[in-house]
C-alpha cells in the first residue's frame, strides 16, 4: 500500500513575466523615492535639533561667563548729559544714577550750544569774541 502524498510548500526559483517585471518596477521605484524622502526629513530634523542644542550651548556658556566674571551686560536706559564747561558727554543710568561712560563732544556736539535759542543772552555769548564797536 502507498501512502498518501504529502503537499509541501517551498521557496522555488520563478521567472518574472513581463506584467510582474513591470509591477516590481513600479514597486522598486516608490521604494527608493520614499528612503529618499525619508533621509531629507532626517536630515531637516537633524539639522533643527542641531541647532536648538547649539542654542543651548551657547546660553550655558553665556551664563557660565556671567557667574565666573560676577557681572554680564545689559541694555539699560542711561540719560545722556552734554557737559559744554568740560566739552564731554556723560552717560548716566536712569535707575541708579552711576555714570557709566564719558566721552570728549563731538564737534556737532560742541556746535549745538551756539545756535540754542534757549539760553539767555549771557550764557549764549559766553566764549565769543565781541569786536569793540559793534
């Protein structure tokens, strides 16, 4: 007596028929278009997380520079003060009153005070010369 066969299913080596060629190309082509989209995306995401790091960094080694050095610039309102008996301008804070920089007039500077209508007539002719006679 023979026994049954038995059915089996295994790899086997099948050629492609035009149609199937044609289908797997199709297939093979969406394949390498979406790694393709898929590195640029890592890339811009790579990209962008590189630089909020960096921008962390950076603010870490701001704030360690201003706890090493005690002190850190900032943008503060300061009144500027023309001084026309010393021919300086000083810059003084609004908030604590400390002059924080003094620098020579510029010759603008100095020219300023000879056409200012609101001084009185000593103050505006203090430093000139007058002709005698005139």
């Amino acid at each position: 007596m023979s026994k049954p066969e038995e059915l089996v299913t295994m790899e086997v080596k099948c050629f492609l028929t035009e149609e199937e060629k044609i289908e797997r190309g199709s297939e093979l082509a969406q394949h390498v278009q979406n790694a393709e989209q898929l590195t640029d995306e890592k890339k811009e995401r790579a990209a962008a997380y590189k630089t909020k790091i960096d921008t962390h960094r950076l603010e870490a080694v701001a704030l360690s520079e201003a706890l090493q050095a005690g002190y850190e610039y900032r943008q503060t309102e300061c009144r500027k003060v023309i001084n026309y008996a010393m021919r300086t301008v000083d810059f003084v804070r609004t908030d604590t009153g400390e002059l924080v920089q003094t620098r020579p007039m510029e010759i603008g500077e100095a020219q300023e005070q000879m056409f200012d209508d609101t001084l009185s007539g000593d103050e505006r002719h203090k430093g000139k010369i007058t002709l005698l006679g005139r």
